[in-house]
C-alpha cells in the first residue's frame, strides 16, 4: 500500500521525462510539480498564480493530458512524460500563431497554460473532427478551467476555433502585439522568472493583528537558521500596525521553505489596540481613530492630487470642494422632497470592494553591486519607483536602475513603491545577494490593493429637458487610505443649475485600497446612471433620448446616435413584458474621462547598429505600448514596423510615463512622432539614410518630449472648467505634482447590455454588450479592441461576481484566493460589439487619447439597467449576486 | 496526523498554505483500486478513478446519468483529470476559516467555529453541528441519490451515508477510521427507465463551487411517478436525503404542481444562519430544476 512515504522534507529523487529529456529531479514530499519544473529545472515559462487548480496557468501537459502543476505532487511526475510551454514551439504550433494572429492575450502571465490547454485541444479536435470547426460552446467547455484578468477570452476562442479549422497550418508572420511571439513561447520574462546567480528568497512576516504596536521583534532565532542569510525588521520598535498583513519583518534565504521556517522563528511582542474593521465599526461613537488627527500620511487610494480635508473621527472630509452651488441644491432637492416631486430619484447605492489581483503577484528582485543597485520590479510605474526608491535610500538616482520588462497586468495596483520591493532591497543589502520576494495569491489578495467599497447617497432632481440639480454624498471604504471621487466625477457629464458634491473616506483597519482602472468611475456610473435611468422611465422617454438632451457634449451626441439606433437597443423589452421564469432586459449607460498625458517624459528615436529603435522607460502591463511606439516610429519613417526595435521597461533609458489614468499612448505616441522627425531630419542633414550600412551611419539619436496641444480652435470643454478655487487647485496638483496634463475634451462611452435573468436560481448572464468609445484617432486599433474587450470583461466581473469578503472580528481576507473570489471565466464573456468614433481630438497632439479606463467605466450601471430592465427590479448593491437578486425579485 | 494523496488536488493546496502539516502516504499505484466494472446488479467505481474517466464513461452515463453529469460538472478540465474519486468524497472541507491558516476551528483541531460568529456566505443552511461548513463533494450527493454503498480496504461495506453520518461531527469531513482506506463505491442497478438529473446553483458559467446542488431521480410509469430518490448538497455538513420530497413525488404525477410542492418540502428542517438565508430559497429552486430537467 505504502510505494513511498517520505517525511517532510526528506528529498525524492523523480526521474521525469520533461519535453523529451530524461530528468532526474529531487523533490520534497509536498512540493508541486510547479516547483519541481520552475525552481528545479528554470523552466518558467510555466507560471505560478493561484496555487489552487482554479485559473489554469500553470498548466502543463502530463502524458499528453492537460493538469494544472500547482496541485499536482511533484512525486506524481515519477515516470511521466511532460510537456511544458518550452517544449512546444519551434517552429510555432498553429495554435500559437492563431494566438498571435487574433491577439489572443494581453499581460501574457496566463497565457502559456491556456496554449498547452490549447494545443491539447487542437490534437483532439483535429484527431476526432479533422478541420470542422468547433462551436464557440465547445471551445468554451474545454477552456473552462483557465482564467485570464485581462480579459483576452474574445481573442482566445476566436483564435483556438481558427486553428481547429486549419487556418493556422501553414505559418502565418502578422500580429498587431510585437512580443506576443515571446509570450506564446513563455520566452517573455517575468519579475518572478529573474533568476540572477546566488539568488535568494525574500518572505514577508505580516501583522496578525488589525491595531497594535510593535514592541520588540527579535531576530536572532531566525538569523540563526541554516541557510538564512539575511533578517531585517521593516517597522521600528514603537510604530503601529494598522491592518492584518501590514509588514514587520523580512527574512531571505536559500530557498522559500527555509525562509518561511525562519519566519515562524522571528518573536514580535505586540501590543494589541482596539481595532475598527470595516465602515461601521469606524463610524460608531467611540471607535478607535486610524489616523491621528490632521494626519497627512494615510495612503491614496486615489489618483488625483491630494485635496485639502479635515479628519471628522475616521471621517476624511474634503470640504464639497468640488461642489456647484451647494447650497442650492440642497434647497432645490429638500423642497422636492417635501413635496413629494415624483421627478426625485433619491437612493442609496452601495459596491463591495474589488481587489485588483493582477496575475502576476507584486514581485521584485534586488541586485547590489557596490552602491549602485539594479531592481527587476513588477510594476506600472518603472521610472517613478525608481525615483522614489532612490528618494528613499538617499541615494543618487542614477545609481537606481529598475527593471521591468514584461508585467504581469497591473490595473493600477502596481503604482508606486511598495513593501515587497523595500523588503527585497534591504534584504539583499544585508545578504550581500540578489534577493527576489514574490507574494503568494493569499498575500497578494489581502496586500495587493483593491477598488474601494462605497455607500453612495445620491438624489437628483429631474426635468424633461435638463437635469435640474443633484445631490452626492460618497462614503469610500479604503481601508487605511484615504481619497475617493465619486461625487466629483458626478461632476463631469451632465449640466445642472447646481450641484452638491461630497466625497468621504472612512478610514478603517484594513489594508489599504488602491486606484483601479478608472478610479471610482464604475462606482459613479453605477449610482448615476441608474439614476438617470429610473428618471427616464419616470419622465416616459427613452433613456438614451433623456441622455441627449440633458448631455450636451457632441462627441458622446454622436454615441447617443449610434446606440439610438442599434438593433440590440431598438428590440429592448417593453418593461414588465418579460414574465417567465428567464427574463431578457438591455440597459444603457454613458460616461465619460478625463485625458491625460504626462508631461515629464521623453522618447528616444535612434539608429543603432543599422537598426532603428525607439526607447523609453515606460512599461508594458499588458496595454501593448511597444507596437503602438514601433507603428508611430515607422509610419513616421515609412518604414515597416518589423524594422523598428523598441526599448522599454528600462530606467537607463529615457524617463518613460506611469501606465496608468489612461495616460501612455497620449503621452508617448506624439513624442515618439516628434523624435522620429527630429532623427529624419538630422539624418536628412548629414545625407545620409537609414537604409545605409550600419558603418556608414553609426550611432545618432534624437530626443523628444511631449508636444503641446493645438492651444485654441478648440470646441472642447476644459474638465474642471468652473470648479473655482478648489478646481484650479485640483488642476495645479495634477500639473505640479503629478506632472500630469489634463487636456480639453472628455472622451466618451455609451454601453449598451443586453442580460438573461434566470429568476429561479438568482444568476444574470450578460449576452451582449455594444460599446461605443470615442477617445480620438486609435493609434493601433487591434489593440486597442484587446483593452477594450478587457475592460467590459472586468466590468462583469465587476458587475456581477466579485466581492471581497472579510472576517469582520479581525479583519482577515477571507477571499484571498482565485476559488472564493471570482473572477470572470470564458464562458461569462458575452458577444461584444465595440464601435469607435475616432474624431473629436484633432487638437490633441497625436490625436489619440487613452481608452483604457473608459471601456469598463459604464458596464456595471448598464447591466444594472439591463437588470432592472428584465425584472422591474433596481439593483442597488454591487455586485448582482444571486443572493440578492432572489432578495430583491421575490421581494 | 496521515494525509493519504491520491489526485492531490485538494492536499497540495493545503501544503502550500501550511494549513497541512500532515505526514504524506502515497495511494498511487495501488493495484485494483482504479476502474469501473459495470454489470447487470450494478456498477463498482474504484477509489482511485479519475473523475474524467467517471464523467466519460459510457456505461455510467446511460446507467447513472446523474452521476455522470455530476462528474462532468464539477471543478475544471483538469482537475477532473487529475482528481480521483476517492479524493472528492474524502476532501476536507472548503469553508474559507479552514484553509485561512490565520485561524483556528473545529476541523484543525480548535474547539470554536470562527464562521459560525464570523463571515458565513457560504455556510450551511442546515445548522446540524458545530462546524457549519457545507460538505463539499459533489460526487456524494450524487451517489446519495443513487443509493450507493462505500467498501474500504479493511473490507467494510455500508451505505454512503455512514461514510458521513449525520452531520453533527464538527471535527472530521468523514467518518472513515484512522487507517482506514476508501476502495471502492458500489451501486445497485438503477430502475427500469428511471430519469435523473444533477443540477448547481453557481453565479458564473462554470468552473465554481456551488451555493446549492441536487441530484433527483424518478421512477415514472404511465405519468406517475413510482419512485424518487432527492439529494442535495451545499447546504448541511454533510450531503442530505429529502425524503419528504421523495414522498411528495411517490404516487402523483409528473406535472408542473406536484414537482413545485416536492421542491417546497426539501428546505424543511433548515435553520438558516444570519448570512445564509438566501439558501433556502436557492434549495427549493434548484431541487425544482433538476426535478424538470429530469421529467424533460
């Protein structure tokens, strides 16, 4: 009965055949097949993201048969043949070019499980059916155990039924995503495949407690252990934690295992303090503070710059600064509250927290070499951490160099220095060695950041031809951070006589929450927009029609047309006509961003070597930002984008934008423009061309920043025009601090949902959604349908599945994995149609404006609709869960 | 403390967390205990079948459509490539508390339910212990329905419900002894042109555990339904028998009044916790769904 029974820790020796090789591996007892194929054999390409046999990435092919390599015993593999994502691939399978072809990724972290899924598929497939084509359904089922955050399902089925029916046989070179060839090959290195020599690991001892301080943290035990080269304590004795995770202390050593043995060694002396976890225990009399008052150090949750506040308890109150006649708009509403104004939509709206979960972990990599250190970092912001890295050593900053060449999504969570990357280097410091810290999903779920939880209040005042005055005030749920804009962005799109706009944030005992793609817009829209909807219905006219005119804004006037006159719209049920027990509803919603650029970056254009290439320090998260620079240089040049060699992820290269507030393509595209005319000419100069021999040029660069803006000619509204002192404030922060530009015009979206509500059993499946987005010229239209597609997605899971959940006496995630927080899978992706109106930015210098953010603003408020739309009931708690849907239909 | 592993699916996840600290025996490997044997008294599944072989094998989708479907349903492609059956009627429980190493419970070895006082959305509706987390197997509601026996390798054969007993056990997601190993599961012949169905409640598409599942099966003859069998799970610690649906379908006929009445009494006796009321509603709906689906 017992073939083996090694103890814990006792190696076994497993003879394994991995992509053809015989491989002889020892293993410890409990290790998964992941570590036996990443650790012992450097194969990452396979990768490690929920540990669990939820999302599929590490998949790998045993005997032919796809398995998920985190829950499968690296023992098991004893007597195997394996195939990994390396031993596929020269030359590319068809699957592979498909993926390549139809954009079938964007990060690419999760992508070579769903290849080896793929490529299993596409043998049985071919095997049983030859080149039929297999039905979405079919391809659906077989993929259903991959997860992907991006959201690039819609290029993934349409890929894998191509190659089904052999349109991929023959090779095919196009793809509109220059590296996708180095992430269908698992090629693409990650933060967490860095593997410099004599590299160790960094692990993290986290707070068990909400509140307390820490009295003494006592290293010695730890240290002492064989193999642990490096402990050090990340707050000083004295300080507070304030939420469950928030790093003490850090321990490196020769393998992971041993650093977490040495972990459970460190002694910390806590003293427990009364703890507020979550909103209500914050606001209740008596209730510990979070923040001492008049503190400024809380952590952002938000983008913008940091607006004045006062501390009301744990109340961050910032003053209604953004209001429109306050006054008066609480006057206007509380009269027709009085008097019953059946044209008064007031409710109170709520969203449970989003965490961002991004699947590559925050994860950094620490080098020294003298007093210069290099930092591999997966981040959104490469140049601005190493900045603030630097800033916070006191060192030089061009003895900080960051590294980021492929990140693993982001979605605005990887913003700025975090705790990981200051365990990593200070560790490293000590050990004398590179130092790499992954977080595990567990840690990474609690830690990572997440969208804020909100309570809206929102009352608006109706008319048949304009919005007369509205009324909000926000509640943000950020855990330790402060900042939240969900009143304020109320501002932005529809006209009022007035407006009285409060943003709040309740400080609690809770990891800190962090921007997410399109910082509380979603939130916004999800109050607003319903709203706008509800007074539609109450006013008799079409919701879209009731947009029209209280929106007087051309560029969304022409999405207004578009969605006007869709089928999916113009077939919408009468409300109240579906009975059975499926109901079809279809919702709208509008919204709109604001465009930003940065102002403090610049590209490179140079020859090198006969080669033409492009350089800046951005990072691509998955957006595909180096062939939207390749496109912008060549088509500058004349030149196919195959010639142009593009640098990026770098901070020795010229200072590269944040990816993040939808601000890279407009920041970079009309620089790299500018750069390449600059190159032309200087080479026009010398006569010389760059279809010269590589001898004859030589080396020559040009450099440019951004250009302005046509500055007048202009039509388009100036955001944040007529917000008085607090507006100008709010710009000023943006130019000063963030150096971020805002430019004129709001980019436009309109979604319209079309939902199947099952009343039995509670679930809402969302069939269609039309898109229509007007963010200017697209700079690479292939890629950005990739975002956009991924947007609407995250605006489902959004919509409908996530929802944090937390232990409410200590303040413990409790969905700190893939399995109990959900995500959106492949069979929730409904047909997407997205439709771009390209005009309206002819004044923007490049004429494209960013679209990331923009595509997932409205989703959540146009199912929202779509669901009221079905079953006569307003869903007021994000996200529609099934529990509450039977709660309110059965009601 | 021994972990046996066989698919390993549900044990390297707890190993990874630190949540299992077990010593580990290996089941792979064994001889005799992976396949199914179908005859004309039944069919024997080996503890070590893996849930795709179960789900794709032809013999039990005509005998044990529900089984099969059940199999076919549960978790991912790859999991049920991996995983045995054994492994999912003998996994430990998924309650969030249990596989949160920050806490202690009954299943660990505490004396408390942190869930019961604590965040609860996807606890039982039937308060029948102290822990009150839902049994997770799916496979088990399934051969519930199916009047399935269990065989283990000291030679015991007993109805599946004893593997679990009922309910009231805090400490242990089964009721095997120490030492002892599940080998196989038996079921007898399925009725002569009997329907069944396995039907989840789950927010997405797939691919998630569910807040409610059931298993029925009817025996009809001219219209009326001579015999029924009603299992469901996610809901108590251990999957359940609703008997007084079963009585409820026995002798009326298939029609859309008797299925809704059988479906009304299988949430009798829950006692729903604060979070998890929605499930009594969710119950009823989805033994009414499956009890459709398998008069279609």
């Amino acid at each position: 009965m017992e073939l083996s029974a090694p103890t814990s820790g006792d190696l076994v020796e497993v003879n394994v055949l991995v992509n053809g090789m015989p491989c002889k591996v020892a293993v410890s007892a409990e290790d998964s097949a992941v570590e036996l194929l990443r650790e012992g054999l450097q194969l990452t390409g396979t990768k490690l993201v929920c540990g669990e046999g939820v999302c599929g990435a590490c998949t790998v092919l045993v005997d032919g048969i796809p398995m998920n390599s985190c829950v499968l015993a690296a023992t098991a593999l004893d007597g195997r043949s394996v195939t990994t994502i390396e031993g596929v691939g020269a030359p590319l399978h068809p699957v592979q070019q498909a993926f390549i072809a139809h954009d079938a990724l964007q990060c690419g972290y999760c992508t070579p499980g769903f290849v080896m899924e793929a490529i299993a598929f596409y043998d049985c497939w071919r095997a049983k059916h030859g080149t039929k084509q297999p039905t979405r359904a079919e391809v659906v089922e077989g993929l259903s155990g991959h997860l992907c955050r991006c959201g690039a399902y819609v290029g993934i089925i349409v890929a894998l039924r191509a190659a089904c029916e052999g349109r991929f046989d023959h090779p095919v070179a196009y793809g509109p995503r220059m590296e996708a060839v180095d992430k269908v090959t698992g090629r693409a290195l990650f933060t967490t495949d860095v593997r410099e020599r004599g590299q160790l690991e960094g692990v993290i001892l986290r707070s068990p407690h909400p509140h307390a301080r820490v009295v003494s943290v006592d290293l010695s035990a730890a240290s002492a252990l064989p193999g642990v080269a490096a402990a050090v304590q990340l707050l000083p004795d004295g300080a507070k934690v304030r939420y469950v995770g928030q790093e003490v202390a850090a321990v490196a050593a020769i393998d992971r295992r041993t650093a977490k043995h040495a972990l459970a060694l460190i002694r910390v002396v806590y003293e427990p303090l009364p703890a507020a976890v979550g909103v209500d225990a914050a606001k209740a009399r008596g209730a510990p503070r979070v923040h001492p008052r008049f503190s400024l150090s809380a952590p952002r949750a938000a983008e913008g710059p940091r607006v004045p506040a006062r501390w009301r308890g744990n109340v961050h109150d910032t003053f209604d600064g953004l209001s429109f006649k306050a006054g008066k708009a609480r006057k206007l509403i509380a009269a027709a509250r009085t008097r019953q104004d059946p044209l008064l939509i007031e409710k109170r709206w709520q969203a449970d927290v989003q965490i961002h979960t991004a699947f590559e972990p925050h994860a950094c990599v620490a080098c020294w070499s003298g007093d210069a250190l290099v930092v591999y970092a997966s981040t959104q912001a490469a140049a601005y951490v190493s900045q603030r890295i630097a800033k916070h050593l006191g060192m030089a900053k061009e003895k900080v160099r960051v590294i980021a060449e492929h990140v693993g999504g982001g979605f605005g969570a990887k913003l700025d220095l975090s705790a990981e990357a200051i365990a990593a280097i200070e560790l490293a410091r000590v050990a004398r060695a590179s130092v790499r810290v992954v977080l595990d999903r567990q840690e990474e779920m609690t830690v990572g950041g997440y969208r804020p939880g909100a309570r809206i209040h929102l009352a608006l005042l109706a008319r048949p031809s304009k919005l007369e005055a509205l009324q909000v005030a926000a509640y943000a749920d950020a855990g330790v951070a402060v900042g939240s804009q969900i009143a304020l962005l109320a501002r932005m799109i529809y006209p009022a006589a007035a407006k009285a706009l409060s943003d709040f944030s309740v400080a609690s005992h809770q990891p800190p929450g962090k921007p997410f793609r399109g910082p509380s817009g979603p939130v916004t829209a999800w109050a607003l927009e319903q709203a706008v909807d509800e007074a539609a219905a109450r006013l008799g006219l079409d919701p879209i029609a009731l947009r029209r005119r209280w929106d007087p804004d051309p560029l969304r006037g022409r999405l207004y047309d578009w969605a006007e006159n869709l089928v999916l719209w113009r077939n919408r049920p009468a409300p109240g006509s579906e009975r059975g027990r499926y109901r079809r509803g279809v919702g709208a919603a509008a919204a709109n961003w604001i465009y930003f650029f940065q102002k403090d970056c610049e590209v490179e254009v140079g020859v090198d070597k006969g080669r033409i290439y492009v350089a800046t320090a951005v990072q691509d998260v998955g957006t595909g930002i180096r062939s939207v620079l390749a496109d912008a240089v060549a088509r500058t040049l004349g030149l196919p984008p195959t010639q142009v060699d593009v640098r990026l992820g770098d901070t020795q290269l010229a200072k590269g934008p944040i990816s993040s507030a939808s601000r890279s393509t407009a920041t970079l595209v009309p620089s790299a423009v500018q750069a390449a005319l600059r190159l032309r000419t200087k080479l026009e100069r010398r006569s010389l061309s760059w279809k010269l021999a590589p001898d004859q040029i030589g080396s020559l660069h040009a450099r440019s920043g951004r250009p302005r803006d046509v500055r007048r000619a202009s039509s388009a509204a100036r955001p944040l025009a007529g917000t008085g002192f607090f507006g100008l404030l709010t710009r000023a922060g943006f130019n000063f601090f963030l150096k971020l530009g805002v430019g004129r015009g709001y980019t436009g979206a309109v979604h319209v949902t079309e939902v199947e509500v099952d009343t039995r059993l509670g679930t809402t499946r969302v069939l269609n959604v039309a898109a229509g987005l007007a963010a200017g010229r697209l700079a690479a239209p292939e890629l950005a349908r990739s975002q956009c597609y991924g947007g609407i997605i995250q605006g489902i899971g959004y919509a409908l599945y996530e929802h944090r959940e937390v232990d409410p006496s200590s303040g413990v995630v409790l969905t700190s994995g893939l399995e109990d927080y959900r995500i959106p899978g492949i069979g929730d992706v409904p047909e997407i149609e997205l439709h771009f109106d390209q005009r309206g930015f002819a004044h923007a210098a490049g004429a494209s404006v960013g679209l990331g953010e923009l595509s997932t603003l409205g989703v959540a408020a146009s199912i929202g609709n779509a669901v009221h739309n079905a079953t006569g009931w307003r869903p007021l708690h994000l996200p529609i869960r099934p529990d509450r849907l039977l709660e309110g239909t059965t009601r | 403390m021994i972990e046996y592993r066989a698919g390993g699916t549900d044990l390297q996840q707890r190993l990874r967390s630190g949540v299992s600290q077990g010593r580990i025996v290996e089941l792979h490997g064994e001889p005799g205990l992976a396949g199914i044997v179908l005859a004309s008294g039944g069919a024997r599944i080996g503890a070590l079948t893996r849930i795709a072989a179960l789900a794709e094998d032809r013999g039990i989708q005509a005998a044990y459509p529900a089984l099969a479907s059940a199999a076919a349903t549960l978790a991912t492609p790859q999991i049920r490539a991996m995983a045995t059956v054994g492994g999912n009627l003998l996994q430990r429980t998924r309650c969030w508390y249990f596989r949160n190493p920050a806490f202690s419970c009954f299943k660990k070895g505490g004396d408390a339910c942190p869930a019961r006082h604590g965040n609860h959305l996807f606890s039982s509706c039937f308060d029948l212990g102290e822990c009150v987390a839902p049994h997770p197997s799916t496979l088990a509601v399934a051969l519930l329905a199916y009047d399935a026996h269990f065989e283990t390798k000291s030679g015991q054969a007993r109805p599946i419900e004893a593997l679990y007993g009922n309910g009231s056990d805090a400490r242990n997601d089964h009721q095997l002894v120490q030492g002892d190993v599940l080998a196989a599961v038996v079921l007898p012949a399925p009725a002569e042109r009997e329907r069944a169905a396995y039907r989840r409640a789950i927010a997405r598409a797939s691919a998630e555990w569910p807040l409610v599942e059931a298993v029925v099966r009817l025996a009809l003859r001219d219209g009326i339904i001579t015999a029924a069998r009603v299992a469901v799970g996610a809901v108590a610690p251990v999957p359940l028998r609703r008997m007084r649906s079963e009585n409820a379908l026995v002798g009326s006929r298939a029609d859309r009044q008797s299925l809704e009445a059988a479906a009304s009494e299988a949430a009798d006796g829950a006692r729903p916790l604060p979070m998890t009321h929605y499930k009594r509603a969710l119950l009823t709906a989805t033994v009414l769904d499956a009890l459709e689906h398998a008069c279609r």
